[in-house]
C-alpha cells in the first residue's frame, strides 16, 4: 500500500454505530464532516449524503466514498 496524502478523521464508526440517530440524520452528518474536509470537496456524491432515505442507500454511498478514498490515497480514521 502506498503512502497516504491525507488523513481525516470522520468519526464514522461511532455516528454508524449509534441506534437513536435515524438514516437521515447520518447522511446530514456525513455530507457536513465531508463539507469540512477540503479532500473530499471533488466526491461528486457528497451531497447525495443528505438524501439517503434508508441503509442501503447509506451503505452505497459510503462504499463509493471508500473507494474515492483508496484513489486519492484519503485515510479515513
């Protein structure tokens, strides 16, 4: 594995993770903590975060979110 160019932490797992936060409202957090990161201003589905309506959806749109990170070499902490 190459080396990485940034390193951002996202807070995922534990937003991912937590029951009383509807799908909605993860997608809404993810596109804001995506807005924040300058890496990530070019994912072209970052505002699509914030019309996620159910887990699959989310889970779409993380694993392309994964994958624009491995490409631009982005280290999701």
């Amino acid at each position: 594995m190459g080396r990485w160019r940034y390193t951002v932490t996202l807070g995922l797992e534990s937003l991912l993770d937590d029951e009383s936060t509807t799908v909605e409202q993860k997608g809404w957090m993810i596109a804001e903590r995506l807005d924040r990161e300058a890496c990530f201003h070019s994912f072209p589905e970052r505002a699509a975060f914030r019309m996620v309506r159910d887990t699959d959806k989310l889970d779409q749109l993380l694993a392309r979110m994964y994958d624009y990170a491995d490409r631009y070499r982005i280290w999701i902490a």
